[in-house]
C-alpha cells in the first residue's frame, strides 16, 4: 500500500500546473448561489474532468438551484469512501471584474477561492491520483452540492445527500481548511427565519396618533429574540439583518428581520421554531400584523465516536507525513458533513485548502497548501482501512 500511497503522491506533484490551471478555470466561472448557469457550468466542467478516470458521474439536476453531482470511481466492490463538498460561493455575478483569480506572495484570490473552489480541485485530483496509483480497496465517491451555502433552500440536496452517502464507510469533507490546523468533527446547525411585520403608515407630523409603528413592533422583538440566547446549551440567536421604513417623516408601514440561530443538538429545533413563533404572535404595539417564514438552515454534524475514530486516522496520516498534529475542531458554521453523519458515516471536515476571510472580498488561500491536502486525503482515503 506505501508503493500505491507514493505513486498518488507523485502523481499530484507532477501535475501542479495542471491543478493551479483548473483552480482558475473554476473560480473563473461565477457561481454564486443564485447563478443556477454558473454552478451547472461547473458540474459539466467536473464531469469532463472526471470523465478521463472512467468515473461514472451523474449530475442530479435541480428546477430552482444549482445542479448536484455525483461521481464513483473504481471498479472494486465495497463500501465507498466519500468525498463531500459544494460548487456554488456565496458572491454575486459581477464580482469577477474586481475580483479575479490573481496569486500573489504565495496567496491565491478570487471569488470562492478558498469556499470552496480550492477544495473541489483536490476532490478531483485526489480521485485521479488514486485511480493512476492503482488504488482498488474501495470505490471513491464524490457529492458536490449546488447550493450549500443557502441551505438548500430551494432543492431537496440534503435528503439526496443522505441517500447517497448511506453505505458508505467514512466521509471527507473538502471545506475550508484552517489555518490552526483543526479538522473539524463537530458542527452547529443553523436555522434561518425572516420576520415581517406590518403596521399603519400616516403622516408623522399631521395625524401620528392613527400611525401604528411597524419598526417599533420590531424594535421589541429584536430584544425579544436576541435574549433567547443560551450560552450553556450553545444555542444563540441572532437578528443579523433589519429594514423598515421609507421615509423619516412617515410612521412606518413595513419593517423586517432576518434571524440566525445555531444549536447543537437536533432536537433543539423544534424549541427554537416555538420560542420564534411566541415572539412573532406576541403584539407589542396594537394593530400590527407579523408573519413569520423559515428560509433555510442545516442540520448539526453531531460529534460521535466514530467521528473521532476517523479524526484519529487523519493525525496518523498527519505524523506519517511528518507534519504538525491537527487538532479536533468544534466550529458554529454548518456544512454538508452533518448530512452524511445522519446517514450513519463517519465524517471529517475542513480538509480543504487552508486560508482565511471566507466570504469577504480578502478571502484568501495558502498555494502550497492546495497540494499538502491533495497529499493528506489521499494518504487519509488510504490509511483508514489500515487504521481502523
């Protein structure tokens, strides 16, 4: 297996231009979650890809998102390893101009570069390594969702997630890597609410006393809502976005929010949907109305033994390659991952290229760490049949 583990590592250092190539190829292509052309673009541009292996790759399309991808390389029959992540990015069409894939001081930038752009070209050539290496244990099974990083909103990619993960013997998640060196084995969910709320627009200055304030209404469940935060359960609220108004001499008509919660557990849910809902049917200020709208939201990746069993696997790979321990990282954000968990597999994630300021116009990622992962999947997908 070494001789195997040595040929996937030569094979990704012999084609580092051909990995950098591809890297702006697909940040080059907008694919914000929202851009359903973009993302399906990057699907057909993996599936060629992909198609050079001899991988049997189905793209699942999507009505009102971004298309999902599958694909399973390997002949073997056995249980697969699977390697998760996502193709659209949270910037909007446009951003390209300013933004282009430029590499600077070892630095590559561009819209999606490190969330997760840099992640989908190691998914491919960790795939293409093993299969030129003659690895032939297990299968090797890609899942690239389209619309991740708005929750699946608007296609049923979770449930598909969980169908097609089920089965399979462990999950690696190519998300963005941290700097610190952590592997993520745990996550938060998230839920996301829109509140809006309607009152009685009138003059402010000729007849206020038939006005009904609507930014009132909402001025009181902002401080509702944001102290229903429970540091002990872990479990925080949060109003990151309010709108109100249309002019300063006018009681306002209209007034929204939007609400950010995260909680550990997945059966905090349904307690957090009561909690909101109190508050949305609590009148504050007489004759305003509020309608209450779950938008999108992940489930927790729960931290398991199992999980912590394929951790392990990755700090033997870690020690083997002689580089620095990682660390077990427990973060807020949510991701894919918690959906192969639910499905019974083992997962790990962040394994992708290490960087920083994800989802701002300064995300960044480390070059030489886009080949490092390459070489750490690999040897991971390897070593977890002789570790475990």
């Amino acid at each position: 297996m070494d001789n195997v583990k040595q040929k996937a590592f030569d094979f990704i250092d012999n084609h580092h231009e051909e990995m950098m190539s591809l890297w702006e190829k697909l940040v080059s292509i907008e694919s914000g979650s929202l851009n359903k052309r973009g993302i399906d673009a990057v699907a057909e541009e993996i599936k060629n890809q992909l198609d050079g292996i001899g991988a049997s790759t189905t793209i699942i399309s999507m009505d009102k998102a971004g298309n999902m991808l599958t694909s399973l390389s390997g002949k073997v029959k056995a249980a697969p390893v699977l390697i998760l992540g996502h193709m659209d990015t949270v910037f909007a069409d446009g951003t390209l101009k300013n933004q282009p894939f430029i590499v600077k001081e070892g630095k590559a930038y561009g819209p999606g570069i490190l969330d997760m752009k840099g992640g989908i070209v190691i998914a491919l050539y960790v795939m293409k390594a093993l299969h030129y290496a003659g690895y032939a244990v297990r299968p090797v099974k890609l899942i690239l969702a389209g619309d991740e990083e708005i929750g699946h909103r608007n296609s049923d990619a979770a449930k598909r997630i969980i169908e097609e993960a089920s089965g399979a013997v462990a999950a690696f998640n190519c998300e963005t890597g941290f700097l610190d060196n952590g592997i993520v084995v745990q996550r938060k969910g998230s839920a996301v609410f829109k509140m809006d709320v309607t009152g009685i627009a009138v003059h402010a200055g000729n007849e206020p006393e038939k006005g009904r304030s609507a930014i009132l209404e909402i001025a009181h469940k902002v401080i509702a809502i944001q102290n229903l935060t429970d540091w002990k359960k872990g479990t925080t609220f949060n109003v990151g976005v309010i709108s109100g108004g249309t002019v300063v001499n006018a009681v306002p008509g209209q007034a929204s929010i939007q609400i950010d919660v995260r909680y550990v557990e997945p059966d905090y849910l349904d307690h957090i949907c009561e909690q909101i809902e109190n508050i949305a049917n609590k009148k504050y200020v007489s004759d305003t109305t509020t309608t209450l709208t779950q938008l999108a939201g992940f489930s927790p990746m729960k931290h398991t033994a199992e999980n912590d069993a394929l951790f392990e696997v990755v700090k033997k790979t870690y020690a083997e390659l002689q580089l620095a321990a990682p660390y077990a990282k427990i973060v807020g954000g949510g991701s894919d991952s918690a959906y192969a968990v639910i499905a019974g597999v083992p997962a790990v994630c962040a394994m992708g290229v290490k960087g920083g300021k994800n989802h701002s116009p300064q995300e960044f990622a480390v070059v030489d760490t886009l080949f490092e992962r390459a070489k750490i999947l690999a040897a991971c997908i390897i070593n977890r049949d002789t570790c475990l």
